[in-house]
C-alpha cells in the first residue's frame, strides 16, 4: 500500500544546503575525508552507497578535478597590515569600499587531515 503522506520535501538536499551549512556553497560540498571516515561505521557503509549510487548515475558526465583551498572571509583592509595598498577588483577597476568589502582569503586548515586518524564525532542534532 502506498504511504499516503507526502514528502516534506521534493528538495531536501536543496533545502538543508540552502541553509548555513559547514562546507556548502552556492555550487559544491566538501565533505572533509577525515570527517567522513571518522564517522560511525554505518553512516560510513550508508555514505559509500550514497557516493556509489552518486558516480553511477553520473558516471558519463565530464567530471573535473577540483582543488579546494581553506579559507575564510576577510575584509579588504584587514589583509594590508599598513592599509596603503589601492585595492582592485577583477577588472582591475578600483574597489569602492574596500573597508566593507569581503574577500575569501586561504587560511591553514583548521580540520585535521585523513592521515591524522580518526576524530571522534558528536551526536548530531535533530533536524
């Protein structure tokens, strides 16, 4: 018998990353890999099935490399120690208001690394 509830959601994936999310952006998610295989060991075994069944159905697409680089919003200013630098945009125009204009600058990763070993995970939250 069908369940005769509908979803919450036909975009929960959308819906939950729309949100303030650790590691999503407006085009990707990082999933940090010493996060991951730190995970108990059934949401790992559900992750891989995810991912898997993720590859298969896009397995044909043109799939790049991708490089991530920790990094965190600054404002303009405080990247010049001395504040004397003329700060430019991509078109090389000058930024107007480079006291509340934000940039993302690299930062060390505060996450350790996969090689690190395992980092023990807190319950999660309900949603």
């Amino acid at each position: 018998m069908p369940d005769p509830s509908p979803p919450a959601s036909t975009t929960p994936v959308q819906d939950y990353l729309d949100r303030p999310a650790p590691g999503a952006t407006v085009d990707h998610l990082v999933v940090p890999r010493a996060l991951a295989q730190s995970m108990p060991l059934r949401w790992q075994q559900v992750f891989v099935g995810l991912l898997a069944d993720l590859h298969d159905a896009y397995s044909e697409l043109p799939w790049p490399d991708y490089r991530v680089v920790p990094s965190r919003w600054e404002r303009l200013v405080d990247l010049d120690a001395d504040g004397q630098l003329e700060y430019r945009d991509g078109a090389d125009e000058p930024v107007a208001d480079p006291e509340r204009h934000k940039v993302l600058a690299p930062i060390d990763d505060p996450l350790p690394r996969a090689s690190g070993g395992r980092v023990e995970p807190r319950p999660a939250a309900p949603l």
